[in-house]
C-alpha cells in the first residue's frame, strides 16, 4: 500500500542471496483493494482498513464457501444432498479452525475457488453430448467433422470447462500450490480413462474438457508468472505434467477401437521406456511427475513439516464430524460399489475426487482443511439417503390428515423409525457438530475461560469433581484450537527486542542476519526487522540445520564465511575473486574450496565416506549439505584467529553480514516425551535419524519398565510394561551449536560424569544456565525471562499474569522490587527456557593485551586472566607466560576479567581471584572496525591493559638450629648472614634471590605458584636444587 508495487524481489529472504516472491499477487491484491474500499466508505486510515480486511478476508471467504459446496453437492447429487452437504460444511470443525476471523492466510480463499473450479469441471463432463464424433480416427477424412461435430453440440460443456479454468487460473494467482488440483484431475483422468477403455468408450469428451479447463487456466496465468519470473518450477512443470496428460490422453482416445489387450500392454512397454529414459537423463522431473510434484509422496522436506505429519485418528475424524467421518466414508463404499451401473464421467469425477481428499487428509493434517468440502459432499448425500429411508415426507403428509384428534394423529403419523432417526440425527450429528465448531472457532488462549462459563452453566451431573475452576481447565472444549501468538509471549517480546536492535543502521537489510530454524523466518524480518538466512519459504533449511548441528565455534565461523561467499564464488563475481585472494593469504586451499561451492555434489561420496573426517552423515546425503560439511572442513585447517580475520574480511569485500544464532524451546529436547522439533534441523542436514526420527547420533530414546530398565524403542515387547521414557543424550548433542546456544556448558565440561541440563535436571539441575559458555566469539544478547504483577505469595492464583520480557528487562525489574519501587515477582530462572527463547550474537573481539606484574615489578607468570560478560559468562581464559604478558578476545558490553591462580573453576573458569579489571567494549571495538576515535595513534580494538596485582613473599630466618625443635631462637640458634635464599619454579621458569641478613630473608614481589626453596652457603646447598 506504500508504494502501490507488488513486492516481486526481497533481498530480506534467503540472505544474503535474497529471492523472488513465489507467492502470486490475487490475495494481496484482493485485501489491498478492498481495504482501499473500505477506507474510502468509512473514512478508517488506510492502513487500519487494509488490516481490518486482512483479518475479516479468512472469514468471509470461508463463509462464502458454503456456495458452491452446495452448488456442486446439488449437481452431483441433487437438491437435498447439496443442502445437507452445505450444511454439514458450515458446522466442520476442520474447516472453521482454519477460517476464523482473525486467522489472516489466503487458504480460505483458494478453498473457495479450488470448489468452485471442480463444479464447474463437474458440470462440464455433466452437459457432454454425444459420443464417437470422430467415427474412424485411421481415417483423416473423418477427424474434421467428427471435431466439428462435438463443438456444435456441447458449447454449454466447453463453456463450464472454461469458467472452470478461469477459478483454476484464479487459484493458481493466489497459490503456486495449484498443482494440487492438477493431481486431483488427471488421477481421476487416468481411472476414466481406463474405464473407457475397457468399455472400448470414447474419451475424447472428457478429453476436450480437460483440456480447456486447464488449457484456460495456463493461458489466464501464463502472463502474471511470466512477469513474476514464476515459471521454472511453479508453471513449467505443472504445464509439462498437462501436456503428458493430454498427449496420454490423446493415444488412449485415437486408440479407441482397437482391442485393449494390444493397447494397453503397448502403453506399458512405451510409460516403462520413457521412465528409464526420464532416470538417466532429468530424474528430478521423474520423481515431481511420480510423486505429483510432492503431493502424493512425500520429500524428507516435507515430512519435517508438522502438518505434513499424518493427523491422530481421532482428531482426522472428529475435524469431519464424529458420524459424518464415517458417513462420507460409506459414501465413498456405496458410490464405489455404484460405479458399474453408473459410468457416467461426472459420476467418476466425485468419487475419484472424495476418495483423494480422503487419503490426502489421512496422509497430512495439512489437507484436513482442502478435504472438508469433499467428506461434506459425500456425508451430506449419505445423510440424505437415510432421510429418504426413514420417510419423514410421509410423516409430514400424514400429520397434515385429521385422524380424530391430535393424538390419534400423532400415534397414526409418527414411527418409531421417524424418533429413532431424530434421535439419531439430533444427537449423534448436528449436536457434536455444533459442539466441535464452536470449540474450533475459540482460540487457545482465552478457552479456558469458556470452558469456566461452561462448567457453571452445567447442573452437578455434568461437572467433573477434579475441575480447577481457578486456575482453568480444558474439560468440555479442548479438542480443537488455533492459536493467536500474544504480546505476553516469548517470541513476540524477543521481536519487540530484536527490532530495537542495530537501530543506527536505518536500512534493515544492512542489519547482521538472523540464523535459526526456518519457522521464525518471516517473523525475524517482518517484526525483528533482519534478513533472515533461513525462512518459511523453506530457503536456506541445509545450512541452518548444518549451523545448528555444527559441533565448533570454528565450525559456525567458517559456516557463515561460506554463507556470505556462495553466490558470489558460484557467480565468479569480483566480490568472489577478491574473497578467494585474501583467502588465499591465510592458507585456505581456493582451488578445492572453490571446486566444492561449484561442484558440490562431487563430493556426496568423499564426505559421507570419511565419517572420521566429517562426520557421522546420512547414506541419503544431498550436495547441498555435503557442500556445507565439505567446505567448513576445508576452512576449519586454518587457526581460528586466521577464521575470524577471514570472516571480518568476507564482511568487507561482500557487505554480508550474519551475526544472530537463535534457538527457541521448540527446537528443544528436554524429555522424551516433550513436543520438540529438534529432529527437523538434524534430519535436513543429514544427520542420521531411525525410523522414529530420533537423530541417534545426539540423544536415544528408552523406555522404562516397572523395574526400572531401559529398553530401545524398537526392542519393546508385549509384554512389557512402560511406565515411562527417558532421553540419554550423547556428548555430540552437548557439543552442538544449538546447545551452546540455548544451554552453555554440558555435564563433561564441568566435570559431571551423569548428564543433566543447566537449571532444569540431572547432575546439572542446581546449576544457572550460560549461553555462549566459553565461546570467544560468541556471547548472549537475549534470553528469556517472565514477569508477573502480582507478589510471590500470590502468583499462584494469577497464572496467567505472567509475560516474557528481555533478561536484561527482568533484572532491572528485579531490583526495582527489591528497593520497593515495583511490585511483582521476576522469574530469572532456567525454567523460563521451557517456553523461551535465546540469542547468540558474533563479534571478532577485541583484544586486549598487556602484562601482569605484581607490585614489585615482578611479572606474573602462570595466572590465569578469565574474560566474563555482564552476566558473569566466562568466554575465554588464558595463562600469562612467564614475563607475565597476555592477550585475550573480548565482547562488546561490560566486561570483566579476573587474574586468578591456582585450579580453575571448571564452570566459571578461573581460580582463586587475585584481581578484576572493568572494561566497557563498544560493538565497534568488538568487530574490529578500524578507528582511532581516541587519537592514541592505535586502533580501537587493540586495548593495551597493564596491571599491577599485589603479589606475596616469602620471609623467614636462615640459621643453625643448635637447640634442634624446627624453630629459629635468638637466644640459642645462630643466624646465618649471606646466606643466599633461592625460590625457583621450573614449570614457568620463575626464579628470585635474597640474602640474609641478622634480620632474615624478604623474597618480595611473587605471584601465587608452587616452587622450590633452598639455601646456598659458603659452597654447600640446603634444602632441595
């Protein structure tokens, strides 16, 4: 509405590569134009308009298909069957949980048109006059007037045909998807064809029909794809898939008189031989043609879609209606077991297409919504028939005749049938269905307070005794939902705080890119305002999933080098050349780092072949992922001082930047029974996965019997009796870039031999959480707190109170109710990551350099110097070496290192503390842009920091013990004057002299360590050299 444009390129997508808009332009365009409509009848602001049509437009255009489900109900069935069909929609709750007011997505529109193309299909093959027009198709002379023939006498079938395609072409505008209609056809195509075959039937009706119908629909598309570049993919392949269908089509019909035993098996032979060739030459386009580009069989893509899982049964029948399931399945038997005697094509059509939806549904809870008009049609012609059986007409005629009183006539007119099937009618279908779409229609969020009115509505009989009225319950609705994302939740308020971030670089697309599972691509740049590396367009799936799997720091770096570099080396631009040149100087083998960006399924074999060198991977490795693992090997051979210098280079040769790694509860295995979806990023970089989609390489799943034993998933018997589940997770799993990201450190880095999560279970349940653990390029940014307005004492009766803020947010809260100026309670806890979300942000570091020394002006050799951020996360530490010089890698924000001695800590990583220094590191220090804003004459990010660290010494007496207790006496013991005192620590060289004196010795000046003591005397030695 800004510009008036229809956006045709986003560079937001798909980062840094960017990609066309495959979505076409009708429901955009629909929602813009009668927004526009609306603000110019009501006076709203326009973009108060536009947004009111956006949510009203899933509504309306649900509401509004109940049309032509009645309408095709009608013509298939007759009047009452299209009645009771519409009706039967109306109350579905697969339909209306998907259609709700509020519940913005075009689906609702191109249900309508997808029904209405298929009645007009309908009526097309319905309104076919005529057969065998071409009498003898070897004969040339007859095919002109045979064709003449037809188009004389079924302009009306043509004419339906046509408006048909133009709903296609409208489906096709609003989705790319359109081939789903495509499939529906030509496999109803096949089976008539098949039919007709066997009848020696002529096709070529059914033919023409096809034909135009889709033949309309191409030429009405073909334009706004072309324009949209569209057409590989989204229009060439559905145009090829149609071209062999009516070429199929065409042999099946100009064959129609011979014999189907010849025709048939030549046919065979002539698909088997196009197949083979298809194999060799394009398999890619064997396999969308086998699979009906993906509708019928499923990708490993597709299959880590949630709505590509195949529905519960329970919830697949009851989105149709607990009776209505079963009525449109018997409907689907009887017009199955009907089909002999009625070959009509259009009676073919309806069976064929109710019996698609039927599997389809069944297969992917994804097509519960475009099967609801289907299970309708054939539940309300169902229903319909046993309305006639039961002859309620009669009952009505008979009601209307005097019998001698009204209860005579009752007794005379009613039946036990006619109250056996109101019974049945009223309570076994239009009561549940109700039930079901008002549930549907009721968002996830605010049912639970329907479900209250509910129970205090209900007499005793009808309450449950363990209701929780106070806290809420789902006892009478809860079997369907949709869900509204509110501002109270973690990913709205990780949005909020995203959007504010980088706010000095006005155009988001310069912003550092987002990289986490492709679900929250669209909203990291429609409401984090950042280009998203991976998003919902499925873009970019191999490297996140690679990223997240990734078992380094060094591994996650070279990732986004080869992120920001792929188009361009693919490309051979300049940017790339210059790339490969500096890459060059810090040792990277170009030419098979270039060979792998360009050739990248030459290396399928070698990588998924050299586990040791890449990896445990699937046998069904892709190229795309083996370039990933193949060219983050080739880079992680340099040092990773060298990788980030490379990364900060790649950044200025190419202007790509991605710094954000987020993870969210969902990609988050806690139990073995919680719902997570850490197994899509795994599967879809090839990692390997068992049948029950659990990556074993990262976590097995057991189950528990009553004696307490672990047995495999797959080992589990009859006879065993489950009482639980556990997850055990392997090294791998804690070594992830998806754990470091959202957990910290694991049980082995601490020193745990039993595993366990940072503030949630096992061995590291009383342990805080640390994203970003000693990860010196990596820190936290984000992560998940709550917030609720009610004190401690009272949370419990306000559960709902509670919403997510930023951490940083939470503290502040925090410390405000301590000094009494908020009231509330914070939740600082790890259990807030159950339903959180976190946020890794890069930076090269800056460097911070200087020598240790105590205040004698003795360096401090073998200290430790640890570097923490502001909440007090350890991401590096260093020994100082024996002048007591070191150099670390900080963050930007408020950092702090500790000089410390003796064991480190194995969680905070320093020792016993001898000193801490403060430093503020702008992001600018951080990523190493070279400044002088202090006109030192030294950039930035290069921070020298001398420090003083009050040191021990060693004092004491040397001296003849002539009373021999151990302990020196001046009164009985003689004091040795020039005495040579010597302390030596051979592991880090360290070595200081005093003299006696009548006074002693004074070793000043000596930092915490072990070391030797002896004394030299006169050529004679004390003690040990």
């Amino acid at each position: 509405m800004a510009t008036g444009d229809h956006l045709v390129w986003d560079d937001m997508l798909n980062y840094p590569n960017g990609m066309r808009n495959p979505r076409p332009p009708l429901y955009d365009w629909s929602v813009a134009v009668v927004g526009m409509l609306l603000s110019t009848i009501t006076g709203l602001a326009i973009t108060d308009a536009v947004g009111l049509s956006l949510v009203f437009s899933t509504a309306v255009w649900g509401a509004l298909t109940v049309i032509p489900v009645y309408m095709l109900g009608r013509a298939a069935f007759g009047r009452k069957a299209g009645m009771l069909g519409a009706f039967i929609f109306a109350l579905m709750a697969g339909h209306i949980e998907r259609t709700v007011l509020s519940n913005a997505d075009h689906d609702a529109m191109v249900l309508f048109f997808v029904v209405f193309s298929f009645y007009f299909l309908l009526r097309s093959l319905q309104s076919v006059n005529g057969s065998r027009w071409v009498s003898k198709w070897t004969d040339p002379k007859t095919i002109l007037p045979g064709l003449k023939s037809y188009l004389g006498t079924n302009q009306q079938s043509l004419i339906y045909a046509a408006l048909g395609g133009l709903c296609v072409a409208a489906v096709g505008l609003i989705w790319t998807g359109y081939t789903y209609l495509l499939i529906v056809v030509f496999v109803y195509f096949i089976v008539q064809l098949l039919v007709d075959r066997f009848r020696n039937a002529d096709s070529m009706g059914v033919l023409l029909s096809i034909t135009v119908f889709f033949g309309v629909a191409f030429l009405v598309m073909a334009p706004a794809y072309f324009s949209l570049n569209l057409i590989v993919t989204w229009f060439d392949t559905p145009l090829f898939l149609f071209a062999i269908g009516v070429v199929g089509g065409l042999m099946f019909v100009v064959t129609r008189d011979y014999p189907w035993t010849l025709v048939l098996p030549v046919f065979t032979v002539i698909l088997i031989a196009a197949m083979a060739l298809l194999s060799v030459f394009n398999p890619a386009l064997l396999e969308t043609i086998l699979s009906g580009q993906g509708y019928l069989v499923k990708s490993k893509l597709y299959d880590t879609i949630s709505e590509a899982q195949a529905p519960l049964f329970s919830s697949l029948a009851m989105s149709f209606g607990m009776v209505t399931f079963w009525l449109a399945l018997i409907g689907v038997g009887y017009a199955v077991v009907k089909i002999p005697k009625n070959l009509s094509p259009s009676f073919i059509f309806v069976v064929v297409w109710v019996a698609i939806s039927i599997y389809m549904a069944s297969s992917a809870a994804r097509f519960v919504f475009n099967a609801s008009p289907a299970f309708a049609v054939s539940a309300g012609w169902v229903l319909g028939l046993i309305i006639d059986r039961l002859r309620f007409d009669e009952m009505i005629r008979s009601l209307r005749t005097d019998h001698g009183g009204l209860w005579k006539t009752v007794r005379g007119s009613v039946k036990i049938r006619h109250v056996l099937g109101a019974v049945f009618i009223i309570l076994m279908i239009l009561v549940p269905n109700v039930w079901y779409a008002l549930d549907a229609g009721i968002p996830s969020t605010t049912k639970t307070d329907y479900d209250a009115q509910i129970y205090n509505a209900m007499p005793d009989l009808l309450r449950p005794d363990d209701y929780d009225l106070e806290n809420g319950t789902l006892w009478y609705l809860g079997a369907f939902s949709y869900g509204l994302t509110l501002p109270n939740q973690y990913w709205p308020s990780a949005w909020k705080w995203f959007a504010a971030q980088d706010a000095d670089t006005v155009s988001a697309l310069d912003r550092p890119a987002f990289v986490s599972w492709w679900d929250y691509g669209f909203e990291a740049i429609q409401q984090g305002a950042h280009p998203a590396v991976a998003d919902n367009f499925q873009n970019g799936y191999h490297f996140a999933g690679t990223m997240l799997m990734t078992q380094t720091e060094e591994g996650a770096i070279a990732l986004f080098i080869v992120r920001c570099l792929e188009a361009d080396i693919y490309s051979n631009t300049p940017e790339g050349q210059a790339a490969l040149s500096r890459m060059a100087e810090y040792g990277v083998d170009t030419v098979r780092f270039k060979d792998i960006m360009t050739n990248p399924a030459n290396y399928v074999d070698e990588v998924r072949n050299n586990p040791l060198v890449y990896g445990e991977l699937d046998d069904d490795l892709s190229a795309e992922n083996a370039k990933y693992v193949a060219a983050r090997q080739v880079l992680t051979a340099v040092s990773k001082d060298q990788l980030v210098s490379l990364y900060n280079d790649v950044r200025e040769i190419t202007g790509n930047d991605i710094g954000y790694v987020s993870v969210d509860s969902r990609l988050f295995p806690f139990t073995a029974t919680s719902y997570n979806i850490f197994y899509a990023p795994a599967k879809l970089s090839d990692q390997r996965v068992d049948g029950n989609n659990i990556p074993y390489d990262y976590y097995t799943i057991y189950a528990v019997d009553v004696y307490g034993n672990q047995i495999p998933l797959d080992e589990v018997t009859a006879s065993d009796y489950i009482t639980s589940y556990e997850i055990v997770y392997t090294e791998a799993f804690y070594d992830t870039m998806l754990y470091r990201a959202f957990m910290g450190y694991g049980p082995s880095d601490v020193g745990e031999s039993e595993q366990g999560l940072p503030g949630i279970s096992g061995s590291l349940q009383g342990l805080p959480s640390m994203q970003g653990w000693n990860m010196s390029n990596f820190r936290m940014v984000y992560r998940t707190a709550y917030y609720n307005p009610f004190p401690s004492q009272d949370v419990a009766n306000h559960t709902d109170a509670w919403r997510a803020v930023s951490y940083d947010e939470a503290i502040s809260m925090y410390n405000r109710i301590q000094s009494g100026e908020l009231i509330g309670t914070v939740d600082l806890s790890s259990s807030s990551l159950y339903s959180g979300a976190t946020f890794l942000q890069y930076y090269d570091g800056a460097i911070v350099e200087g020598t240790a020394v105590t205040d004698a002006g003795r360096p401090m050799a073998g200290i430790w110097v640890t570097v923490l951020d502001e909440y007090g996360i350890p991401h590096q530490v260093v020994k100082t070496d024996p002048d007591g010089r070191y150099s670390v890698i900080v963050p930007f924000g408020d950092v702090t290192l500790v000089y410390s001695y003796g064991d480190l800590d194995p969680r905070m990583l320093y020792g016993t503390q001898l000193h801490a220094e403060s430093l503020e590191i702008t992001y600018d220090q951080a990523m190493r842009v070279e400044a002088d804003v202090d006109k030192d004459d030294q950039l930035d990010y290069l921070i020298d920091l001398d420090v003083v660290v009050s040191a021990g010494s060693l004092t004491g007496q040397v001296f003849l013990d002539n009373d021999g207790n151990g302990k020196y006496s001046a009164a009985t013991d003689e004091a040795l004057v020039g005495a040579t005192v010597i302390f030596e620590n051979t592991t880090n060289g360290f070595r200081a002299e005093a003299t006696s004196t009548a006074d002693g010795y004074d070793i000043a000046g000596i930092s915490p360590m072990y070391g030797a003591i002896w004394v030299e005397y006169e050529g004679h030695v004390f003690g040990t050299a």
